[in-house]
C-alpha cells in the first residue's frame, strides 16, 4: 500500500525558515517523479514544485521560485521541501504528491495527509 | 501561465442525477487534463487522467472527454459519496488547477 506521510510543518515568523518532509513507503520512491502541491485554508489547490525520480530535474511555481527548494533523498525514500523567506500567503497545507512516472508527467495519483504551515508573528 | 477555467464553481444536486462540470483552458493543452475529487478535510484523489483515462479503483459512473482547450467530468448517477468538491488540473506546462466545484446536496 502506497502510503506518503508529511512532517515539519507549524507556526512559523514572516522571513522565517521551515523544512518539510515526506516519508513514502509502499513503491519503488526512486522510480518517480515527486511534488508538492498546497492548499490554503478555504482555497484552491496550487502546486509548488516538482523533482524527477533521480533529482536531476525540478521546476518552481513562480510564486515560490528563489525561495523554496525541492530535493529528495532516495536511499531514505524522503521528499523535502526547504522553505525560506516566508510570507503570509504561504499559510497553507502542505502535501506530497506521487507522480504517475519516473518524470514529471504531473498526473498525481497518490496523496499524502499534508501538513499545515502557518506563517504568522 | 495557463489558466484553467471550471463551471459551475457550486451545484446543488441530488443522488440518482447526472452531473457534468466543465473546464476550459486558456490555450491547447491537447489531452494533459486531469480531474481530482477532495472531500473536506482529506487529500485530493485522482479519479481521470489525460482528459479521458479512468484512475484504477474509480468507479465507471465517473468519465472525462475533450481535447485542446474544453473539457468535461461526467459522473452518470450521482452516489450519495460523490459530494465533494472537483478540480481540473492541466499538466501541459507545469501544472495549474481550476478553482474547484462544490457538488451540493439539493
């Protein structure tokens, strides 16, 4: 069973710092593409960024790009995300997102629980 | 950046209808559509991906069409566990979803 299991999340200061993590189990993690995909709260779903099964690849949402950077470790079959400069509009639940293929076709067909990030003085 | 439009952004319907939402890209996204159901308070799943292909374990009342820049979600009979909310998502360049419809009990 694919299980995806998000951690790191919390209250933290605008500017401040916070690294998410994804713990997968249940797949071969090294074989796909992964994402994060946030939801603040009463809204819409926005993706964050994306990596490629070996990390070689990733790409950014404009809105998180210079401040945010995806890396995964694939002898752990962890996902992060390393946050910096936070804002207020990055208040949101955090998920993970299994990609379908070994790149980044974007077809997300495993979830995780997500994790709130809370961005507040 | 493409835009993913969605109608209607609420319905309000009843088991047994059949149920169609639609979504329009601001530019050709050939068939890189796909559609997800969120209940409240849990993670998305996805029910159909490249506009028309059935996720494994979806139940078949659920079906996607279109192609370039129009698309529709079709649940057939509406089930009283469908009430959710839906979105679009393209996966042509990077990803952009729609802003979500709410099915609504009538």
């Amino acid at each position: 069973e694919v299980q995806l299991l998000e951690s790191g999340g919390g209250l933290v200061q605008p500017g401040g710092s916070l690294r998410l993590s994804c713990a997968a189990s249940g797949f071969t993690f090294s074989s796909y593409a992964m994402s994060w995909v946030r939801q603040a709260p009463g809204k819409g779903l926005e993706w964050v960024s994306g990596i490629s099964n070996s990390g070689a690849s990733t790409s950014y949402a404009d809105s998180v790009k210079g401040r945010f950077t995806i890396s995964r470790d694939n002898s752990e079959n962890t996902l992060y995300v390393q946050m910096n400069s936070l804002r207020a509009e990055d208040t949101a639940v955090y998920y993970c997102a299994k990609d379908m293929r070994y790149s980044s076709s974007y077809n997300f067909d495993y979830w995780g629980q997500g994790t709130l990030v809370t961005v507040s003085s | 950046d493409i835009q993913m439009t969605q109608s209607p952004s609420s319905l309000s319907t009843s088991v047994g209808d059949r149920v169609t939402i639609t979504c329009r890209a601001s530019q050709s996204i050939s068939s890189y559509l796909n559609w997800y159901q969120q209940k409240p308070g849990k993670a998305p799943k996805l029910l159909i991906y490249v506009a028309s292909s059935l996720q494994s374990g979806v139940p078949s009342r659920f079906s996607g069409s279109g192609s370039g820049t129009d698309f529709t979600l079709t649940i057939s009979s509406l089930q009283p566990e469908d009430f959710a909310t839906y979105y679009c998502q393209q996966s042509y360049s990077k990803v952009t979803f729609g802003r979500g419809t709410r099915l609504e009990i009538k």
